[in-house]
C-alpha cells in the first residue's frame, strides 16, 4: 500500500482532486454493495412486501431516502440495485473485452480476409443504435440478469475491436515488433506478448469510461421496463416509476435518479484520472 | 558454399500506380565469418532486401521471385515455423534505432531471456540470466543486473544498443544482418557500436551483412562491398578495390558526394532522384542521371568480371575514372 502511494503512477493520478474523489467514490460504493446485506437498514424491502402505513413516507431519520408506494425503504432498494448495476457492468466488461480485444488482435495483425470480414461484422454491429439493438435483443428473450448481460454485450464487444485493431494496426510495425520476428518469435507470442502489453493503458482507461456508459445504459432499458423485473431493485425502473409521483413525492425518482447520476461521474472521473496517468487518448 | 546467398532476387508490390518493382534481381554471397556491407541511397532496396532475407515481406502484398539460400537450404519456400527456427538462431538481426527496438512494457531481462529461451540456450530462466550476464559482460557492460532490471526507456542510447547486439549474437548465430546499426545514435555511440560488432562477430565466427549509407562505416567495418542502385547491385568489390578504383559511374558519384573533413571543396552532389519504381528506366536504372550514358544503356548492362572478386554491372566497365 505504502509502495502504490509512492510510486510515480499514484503521483500522476493524484494531480486531479477529481479523480481521486471518483476513485473513493467507486470504493466506497462498490464496498457498499458487496456488505449491502448487513448494512441495508430494510433488507427484507428489497423483496414483496407491502406496508400500507408507511406508504410515500418524505426521506427521514427512519428512511433516509423516504419509501415508495408500498411502503419500502428507498434507500435500501438503491443500495440492492447498485449490486446489480455493478455486477452487469463488470460481466459485460468481462465478455465484451475479451472478444473485442482477441478479434481486434487479429484483424490487426493478419488484415487481408480476416481484416475485412471482422471489422465489416463490427460496422454492421456498430451501424444499429445500441439502445435499439439491446431494447430489441431484451424484448425477444426473458428480462433477467443474464440476458441484459448478454444484450449489452453483444452491442459492446465492437467498440474493444475498433479500439484494439487500431492499436495493432500501429503498433505492429514498431520496431520491438520486428526485433521479436527477427528472433524467432511466434505470432501468438508475438500477439499477447509485445502488441497487447502496449494496448493495456488505453484497454483500462476505456473499460472505466465503459462502466459508466453500462451503467447508463442499464439503467435506461430498466426506464422502459425491460431491466430487472419486479420486486428485484432496478435504478432505471425505480426513476421511472416514482415519476408518477412527481412532483410531491419527488424523493421516489429523485434518490435512485443521484444515484445513477453519483456512479456515472465517479467512473467518469475515475477514467479521467486514468488516461492522464496513463497518457492515452480513447 | 556460401553462406548466404541471393540469385536473382525480385521484390515487387502491386499498388494504385501500377507494379512498383523494386528489387531487380540481386545477387550477392556472404561467405561464413565474413563481414560485408551494402551500400547505397536512400529507397534503393537496401532494407527491403533484408527484409526479404528474414521473410518479414509475408502479410504484405510483395511479390518474391528468385531464391536466397541460407547454408544451402532454399529460404523463400520454407513455413513459417522453418522461418522461426532460423530467425534468431541462425540469423541474428540489428536495428537502425535500438530504444525502438525494445518493448517498453518489460524490462531488458524479460526480453533478453525470452530470446535466449526461445534460441533454445536455456531452460530456465535461472539459467538464461545467467547466460545473459555473461554475454553482458561481453558487451562491455560493467553492471548486467541493473540492464537487466531496467526498463528500456531508463537505458541510454549507447547501452540500448548494446544489448541488441547482445539480443542479435547471443544465441550465436551463423549471420548477424545490421541495417543501418547505430546511425539512430551519434557519432561516438556509432562508432563503439561497430568496434563492438567486430569484436563480437571474429569471436563467435559469424558472418555480418551491414546495411548502411555510410561509406565511412563500409571503409572502416566491412571486407567486401556490394554497391546498390535502385534495386540492383551495380557494383562488387572488396573494400580496398572499391575506394581506390571504382568502376561503375555511380559507385564513383556516391564516392565524389561525401562530406570531408577537410572543409576544401563541398561534395559533389548526384544530381536527379532514385527513379519512381513503377516507372523505373529501362536497361541500366542509373542510366537517367549518369554522366556517361549512352544509347546502349537501354539494355540491360552486362556484369563484366575485373577479376578478384570485382565485378561491375556497366556498359563502360573499363571508363577512365
């Protein structure tokens, strides 16, 4: 810990104030999330339950962000959703920038064919509008954690192709890459060894600007109603249900609408910081 | 045998302007420990005929004719896994800018040990640091550990190069190719570059092919001379024939353009440009700015033998320098 606060890396991220209020901001929520269970001041809220005397209660000392039209704690529900919207924006980072990065490799080193049938796959992904295509994908299969996971994915994995081809387009002809063909390398090592080392800075400060973009979009297919159902916390449904209730009742979209907003700006300031400490552009 | 031999070795890309043909057939011979350089203008296929050597010209759209043989095998019809097992084994290469060269994301260690796994030297890497110590200590350098534990960008010019020559030589390769070693450096750096090279080369036997403009580096490193214009060798020669009677127009306008130290007279420029290679001239490609071009020099020249190893590729082999 002692050594990361020392290093040159921490130093460079650390000249923005900014940054390191996204970074606290990422761990304190994403700690948040993991003891929500023991935390949460109403976890038996985040599932069926009705209290009909607490109904559209004002944030308080009892319910800090207020309760909804059953009567369930908001806060509590905000910090269950949280969990999901961590959780889908880390799996869809973990399929779509493997596959991105592991095609965008290819095309960029090989080109010829492979060049043209992946990255011409990626113009057809990358012509439809990703909310269009993940409403579309999401109104065909069943609403659950999964599938949303696998919809935002499929819209996904082309932007690391773009981003990766690119980088290898320009990074195979540098010297190191001659220097490692001339002694023998192979291309898989040639691939994992030299090129993609050399793409790591720009891969992590897209994936942290990535995450809030995920969570965005999470949260608009829950506004529309095809997030996570009922009674499981989705922040996107809970803004777009307490609309209704607009304006006296403002704390029911207000609270899940700072949080989304909160999380967005953390990882957008976090990817900030990254890409000055890093010196890549994205 | 020779060790490294080219016969007639055509390069040409097909592009928008048409079929740019750049190498038109080169032949030379590397004998074994033997240390020859080729030598020429800018975009005369110097590189490019190296790179043809190592067949880096695969993933691009070149077109190869003729044949490099290597020891006796025949290079241009082998797999890319034959490719491997000779690159770095028994080929060995060093480049024009040594901090490029080196990967920046890993220290000199993890590179140079890679290398000398892969030479199948060692298999451990115990035991390739080890090894990499001592070829360290080879090259001159009072401390490995430290090159070894740096990073690229912490290595000054003159140490960078070092440990590519180290790269290039230490799985001991039979030919060593230098394009343009050092010239990425000053002057001081260059020179203890191609003392080092020497040293090393005598020691392990190997033969160098060193590419460069420099003539200067062609006098004091090499033992023989390949003249190159526009994608053929116009002339060959050993380093002293060369100097004192070159034969082909163009050796002796490349001789006539160097800088002297002297400061009496500025060199005397070639005048014109390397021709344009989907349009090169017909016959003798340096025929447009040679100040002795004749109607037959719209054939192809003849290569004329001098004798001892000299040979020109000139209609007027025997012109009055």
């Amino acid at each position: 810990m002692r050594r990361l606060f020392r290093s040159r890396a921490w130093y460079k991220f650390s000249r923005s104030w900014l940054s390191v209020a996204g970074l606290a901001t990422i761990l304190v929520i994403a700690l948040v999330t993991v003891v929500a269970p023991l935390i949460a001041p109403f976890p038996e809220h985040v599932g069926i339950f009705v209290d009909f005397r607490n109904t559209e209660q004002p944030p308080g000392w009892l319910y800090f962000f207020g309760t909804d039209d059953n009567g369930r704690d908001i806060f509590t529900r905000v910090l269950y959703a949280y969990r999901v919207s961590f959780a889908v924006g880390l799996l869809v980072l973990a399929i779509a920038v493997p596959v991105g990065v592991i095609l965008g490799l290819l095309a960029g080193y090989y080109g010829g064919l492979v060049d043209t049938v992946i990255m011409r796959t990626t113009d057809v992904f990358l012509a439809l509008p990703p909310l269009v295509l993940a409403m579309a994908i999401m109104g065909y299969l069943q609403p659950s954690l999964f599938n949303i996971m696998l919809a935002i994915s499929v819209m996904w994995w082309p932007w690391y192709t773009r981003l990766i081809y690119n980088l290898t387009r320009s990074l195979r002809h540098e010297g190191y890459v001659q220097a490692a063909k001339v002694s023998g390398a192979s291309d898989l090592h040639i691939l994992l060894k030299e090129i993609l080392p050399n793409c790591v800075p720009s891969l992590l400060t897209k994936m942290a600007f990535d995450m809030s973009f995920v969570i965005l979009m999470i949260a608009a297919l829950g506004f529309v109603g095809l997030g996570m159902q009922p009674p499981t916390p989705d922040l996107g449904r809970m803004v777009a249900e307490g609309v209704r209730f607009m304006p006296f009742d403002w704390w029911m979209s207000v609270f899940p609408g700072l949080a989304i907003l909160i999380l967005v700006l953390a990882f957008n300031l976090f990817g900030d910081g990254l890409r000055d400490m890093l010196d890549v552009d994205v | 045998m020779a060790l490294l031999e080219t016969t007639d070795l055509h390069v040409r890309f097909e592009l928008f302007e048409g079929m740019s043909h750049v190498l038109n057939g080169v032949n030379l011979k590397v004998e074994r420990g033997e240390r020859v350089a080729v030598v020429g203008e800018s975009g005369c296929g110097k590189s490019l005929t190296a790179r043809a050597v190592l067949g880096l010209l695969r993933h691009t759209n070149a077109q190869i004719d003729g044949s490099v043989r290597f020891d006796g095998s025949e290079l241009l019809s082998l797999s890319e896994r034959g490719w491997r097992s000779i690159r770095g084994r028994r080929i060995g290469m060093i480049f024009q800018d040594p901090t490029a060269a080196l990967n920046p994301t890993f220290t000199v260690g993890d590179q140079l040990f890679k290398v000398i796994i892969r030479g199948g030297r060692a298999r451990t890497k115990r035991r390739a640091r080890e090894i990499a110590r001592e070829a360290l200590r080879h090259t001159a350098i009072a401390d490995p550990d430290r090159v070894l534990n740096a990073y690229p960008f912490q290595l000054s010019g003159g140490l960078a190069q070092r440990v590519l020559i180290t790269m290039a030589l230490v799985n001991e390769p039979e030919l060593v190719l230098a394009d343009e070693p050092g010239s990425a450096l000053d002057v001081t750096v260059q020179e203890q570059t191609l003392r080092l090279m020497r040293a090393l080369g005598d020691e392990l036997g190997a033969a160098v092919l060193i590419i460069t403009h420099n003539l200067g580096v062609v006098r004091e490193f090499a033992q023989r001379v390949y003249v190159m214009y526009a994608g053929s060798i116009v002339e060959e020669a050993d380093v002293d024939t060369l100097f004192h009677a070159p034969r082909h127009p163009y050796t002796r306008a490349l001789l006539e353009a160097v800088p002297r130290l002297t400061g009496e007279m500025l060199p005397q420029p070639i005048e014109g440009v390397v021709p344009d290679y989907t349009a090169a001239p017909v016959g003798c490609r340096f025929h447009p700015r040679c100040p002795h071009a004749q109607p037959a020099c719209q054939e192809p020249p003849p290569v004329v033998d001098l004798g001892g190893g000299h040979r020109v590729a000139c209609v007027l082999p025997e012109a009055a320098p």
